[in-house]
C-alpha cells in the first residue's frame, strides 16, 4: 500500500468516526432494502419476508438499539434478539447500547426465492433489565458464486459462545457464567478476514478473525493498552487452505485453540461452514461446541495484515471502543488513582493517546526469550514529564512488525493541541540485547476518545523516519509546529 493511499484511507477512516456508533458494512452482492423496522418486547418475534434473486451467501445490514440498554450497567447489559431463517436458527444479535449501532450479519447460503426472517427477543439469554429491542433498516445482500468475496464468505466459521463457568472476578450477572454469558461479558462484535497465497498456484489459505469486547483470561488490561492499543480481543478463529475453484483443501482446516495452540479442525460443518465453540476465557477455540448462543458476524471485510493493523476493524466502527469502555469499568478495571504504573488497573479510556506505528526489526530476529520492542513516549506542552505506552515494564513495549497500534496515558484532560512531542524508544523486552535496531516509518494515525467514548478524526499521518539502535535509542517522531505557519 502506498504512503497516499495510507493516509487515503486515515482520512476515510476519520470520516467514519463521526458517524455516531454507524460501522462500515461492506459492499457487493444484491441488496434488497426491505424498508421493514421491527421493534421486539420481551417475549415478542416478528417475521420480515424478503427474496433473494439467486443463489449465494446472504448477508443482513441492520442498525440495532435497545431503550434503556447499556453495556456498562450490570443487570442491562444488553438486549438479545435471535434469528432465524425459514425457521433455522441463524445467530443472536447482542444489543449492547441504546443508540443506533449498524450491524452486518451472516445467514449462510440460501437458494433463490422467497424466504423469511424470523426475530425473537430472547429473554432466556437477555439480561433482566432489558424489557426491548429495535432492528432498523434491513438489507438482505445475496453474493453469489460468480461475485468476488463469495469464497471468503462461502467458508467463514459459525460460532457459538462460550458456556464454561468464569472464575473470581466475573461480572456480577447471573448470566456471567452460565452458557449465555456472552451476552454480558467478551462478546463477539465484528469479524473479518485475510487471504494469502499458498505454494501451490491458485491457492489460498483463508483467516477468520473476530474482535470480541474483552478477554476475561489472558493478557492483562494495562498490558493490552500498551501493547495493543486496545482491551478488545482481536483473535483469528479459523483457518483453511482452497483451491482455485473455490474448494476447501481436505485436512487443511485448523483453529486457534486454547492457550493459542494450533489444532486441527475435527468438528462438522453445516454446508462449507465449520461450526466452532469458543471454549476459554480468552476465546480460544473447539471442534464440538457446548454453548448455546450463536454468531454468525459477516467476513465480508478483508484486511492485509503486511499493510494494515487488525485495529483498523475497530476504527472502522467506532462504536467498538464505547463497548471496550464500558466492559472495562463494568469489571473494575479502571482506577484513575491507581492506573499509573498498575499493572492490573487503567485509567479511563477517555485519557489515552491511540497510536498506530509502523515499524520493523532490522538485525538478529526477535524470539520469545530475546527480543527487542518499541516503546512510545508523548511530552505535552509546558511539562518536562514524558508519559510512555510501556510505563515502567520493558516487556509492555511493541515487539511485533509491520503496522503496531499502542495507547498512551496522558493527564484527564488532555486535548490534542497539549501534545508537544512523540517519540519512539527502542526498549529490551527479554533477554540479552543482540544488537538489533529498529526502524520507524511514520505514523498512520493518532487520536483521543470523545465524550461518547468513539474515535475523535486522527490529528496526526507523518512520515517518521528513524533508526533506533542501542547507541541511539530513542527519536523525535513528532514535533508540534510553533509559531506562524
């Protein structure tokens, strides 16, 4: 990808960020507006007709609110609708806001013809203090063989969630534990996936990836913030190798299990699609799912990983951060007074510089037991403190390449105009140092929470070209202009 179409699409991205809680849906295929709204009680279903004009894989827009809903207010945490098609249960939709959130989900593949769509306002799966659900502006989207995309959609996984009982700490729902707790705590948001060719000519092996809202094991909160920018989970579920007509490649079906081993797919499929159970609190996956609630987010977005950050997804529906918000203080992981240096606490999301570097290791490569990463360090106007993404841990800096986001700690206040400086440290993370520089080459975008809790427009794409060596660790990436312009 070019710097122009990069900063291209910072720009777009931007955009998007003042839609409100609207992601991007995709695009392609035939779409059908059924113009129908539905508005569910507990204890309600509505049925929508709609028609598909050929055979393919069929994808539903919708925009979801629930009154009275939020995802940070234990016992309301959300409203759950399930789907159904022709009477087969399709996915739940988790509701996890009041105001208006678009959605994308997957039906699977349908035949030609007339069909119906069937809502329930799932109370056995919704939290006590949901009493509604609204479902705006359907669009049934049918993408056909012959279309590009159809193949990425023809294998995505279906994923039902987790039902294994949480440890201490668990939300105080009684849902939390049981085999719907998906609908109060990590709960799926949006997917996607990658292509890559393989050695054989017309391969491709095919990564399905989901962001859920949290990990309730894993990682910590603060160590997330500093090494991935975010608390969400970005995972990839499942993986298959095709061959040039679009055909799975037998026994090349592997998923992400628990503790991120690599196992081989061994469960059934419902047509081309692998079902999956998530079975771990950091949404590891298993062949013979246990749970009960169902998702099936459309894989319709496609992402390069050599060119862009699985944050992306995110900013691209800004809405995600809010639930991530909301998550984290709901579980009481949010301290202000004792976020800094913790290595359990964060401070409110709100005070947190959102960056996406992109970098390389040049030299010996990194492993698990000696490696070099990058560390982010902001000065604002008037202070001579410099406040790090990796506070005072070496093993919180960024080691991995290519497009890295991180989040900064600043004061509760802070606007992008009291930034004076970013710069780039280059930090041991483990073991010896073998000698191994780092290379910066810009900056692809910078940006603090809004009131709403959603993306402000990224202030900042610079190139940022630096060499972080041992002798010379650290770099001025940015520097505020001072003075007339």
């Amino acid at each position: 990808m070019s710097r122009g179409l990069r900063r291209a699409l910072g720009v777009a991205l931007a955009a998007a960020a003042l839609m409100a809680g609207l992601g991007a849906c995709g695009s392609g295929g035939n779409a059908t507006d059924t113009s129908a709204d539905v508005t569910l009680n507990r204890g309600q279903e509505s049925s929508v007709p709609f028609r598909t004009s050929a055979d393919g894989e069929v994808l539903l827009d919708l925009t979801t609110a629930a009154p009275g809903v939020s995802w940070e207010t234990p016992g309301s945490e959300s409203a759950v609708v399930s789907l159904f098609v022709d009477n087969t249960y399709a996915t739940d939709v988790v509701i996890p806001a009041s105001f208006p959130i678009r959605r994308s989900l997957a039906l699977g593949h349908l035949a030609a013809g007339g069909h119906t769509l069937r809502a329930s306002f799932a109370g056995d799966r919704s939290p006590r203090g949901a009493a509604s659900a609204r479902l705006r502006a359907l669009t049934f989207r049918t993408v056909t063989p012959q279309e590009p995309g159809y193949q990425a959609l023809a294998h995505a996984p279906v994923i039902y969630g987790r039902a294994t009982p949480l440890g201490a700490g668990a939300a105080p729902n009684p849902l939390a534990g049981g085999p719907f707790q998906n609908a109060v705590t990590d709960t799926p948001l949006v997917a996607f996936h990658t292509e890559a060719p393989t050695p054989i000519t017309g391969h491709r092996l095919l990564t399905y990836s989901v962001v859920w809202s949290n990990e309730d094991g894993g990682t910590s909160t603060p160590a997330l913030m500093a090494q991935w920018g975010r608390t969400t989970d970005i995972e990839w579920a499942y993986q298959v190798e095709i061959d040039a007509a679009g055909n799975a490649i037998p026994g090349s079906a592997v998923i992400q299990a628990p503790e991120h081993a690599i196992t081989a797919f061994n469960g059934r499929f419902e047509g081309t699609h692998a079902v999956l159970g998530t079975c771990s609190d950091n949404n590891g996956m298993c062949s013979n799912p246990d749970g009960r609630m169902r998702f099936a987010l459309s894989t319709a977005d496609a992402l390069d990983p050599n060119a862009d950050a699985r944050e992306r997804e995110m900013d691209a529906n800004p809405w995600t951060y809010w639930v991530m918000s909301q998550e984290v203080a709901r579980e009481g992981k949010v301290d202000d007074e004792k976020a800094p240096n913790s290595a359990t606490k964060i401070s409110n999301p709100r005070n947190y510089l959102y960056l996406l570097i992109r970098k390389s290791t040049v030299g010996p490569a990194n492993t698990d037991t000696s490696w070099v990463g990058l560390s982010v360090g902001v000065r604002l106007s008037g202070s001579g403190q410099t406040y790090r993404s990796s506070k005072i841990y070496p093993a919180w800096a960024i080691q991995r390449d290519a497009p890295a986001a991180t989040a900064v700690e600043l004061p509760p206040g802070t606007v992008a105009e009291d930034i004076s400086t970013i710069e780039a440290t280059r930090t041991v993370g483990a073991g010896g140092d073998r000698g191994a520089r780092i290379q910066v080459d810009s900056i692809e975008r910078a940006f603090l929470l809004g009131p709403n809790y959603q993306p402000q427009p990224s202030f900042l794409f610079t190139p940022a070209k630096a060499t972080l060596s041992a002798a010379a660790p650290t770099a001025v990436l940015y520097r505020r202009p001072t003075g007339p312009s």
